[in-house]
C-alpha cells in the first residue's frame, strides 16, 4: 500500500475500527441512570449477583424482606442504617424496618461492586 502524506493506507484503514472500539467501550463504562423506585416491601435477590427491583419506595415504618433465590450466600449491609448486616444463605430471606423518611441505601458486604440497592423512605 502506498503512503499518503507520511501516513499509510492501512494506518487510516486501521484507525476506523479502533475509534469506534474505543467509543463502545467508554459507552460500556459510562453510569448507568438510578433505576425507577418500585413501590413494594419484597426484593429478590436472583442467580445474578443482583438486587431485584434495585430501587424501591415504601411508607416509613415498613417492613422489607430480600429473599435470596441466587446459589451463594449474600447480605443486606444497611448502610445509612448503622452499618447491619444481614445475612442470608440460598433460599433464606432477611427483614428489616425502616424508620425515617429519605434514601437508605445497602449493598451486598461481600459483593458490594455489583449488588446495591436503594430504599426511598417517604411519610405516610
């Protein structure tokens, strides 16, 4: 292939792909928006390493059960909460009552990269 320019025919062919590699991949590191609050008291916790509905809104002084249906044992760590962690192995389910109105966010302490979760605490 010849050189136009100082730069080859195939270094221009190249450069295409590899642009648009590199937009897939900042689109595939980019947030993701905060997820629509369900309103419900119930959270599964299916085989993915995920918190299902990840958002929800419940009145103050609601009960919430998360109910793990995933093979391997997870925790509701309460964050805004004190820090408690409840802990559940498969098929087990965990309750807690929140008091207080605003955002109480949990995470799985021992998969918190990718198993968080938020509750939207409002008045009754």
């Amino acid at each position: 292939m010849g050189r136009v320019g100082g730069v080859s025919r195939l270094g221009n062919l190249l450069a295409v792909p590899a642009a648009l590699l590199l937009a897939v991949l900042l689109a595939a590191c980019a947030s993701t928006p905060a997820a629509q609050p369900v309103a419900t008291s119930q959270v599964d916790l299916p085989p993915s390493y995920r918190f299902e509905p990840e958002t929800i809104s419940v009145p103050d002084g609601t009960t919430v059960t998360w109910t793990n249906h995933d093979n391997f044992s997870h925790t509701v760590r309460l964050i805004d909460d004190g820090g408690e962690v409840l802990s559940m192995s498969p098929g087990q389910s965990v309750s807690f009552t929140f008091r207080g109105a605003g955002e109480h966010r949990y995470d799985c302490s021992l998969h918190p990269t990718n198993m968080k979760g938020v509750v939207l605490v409002a008045q009754p």
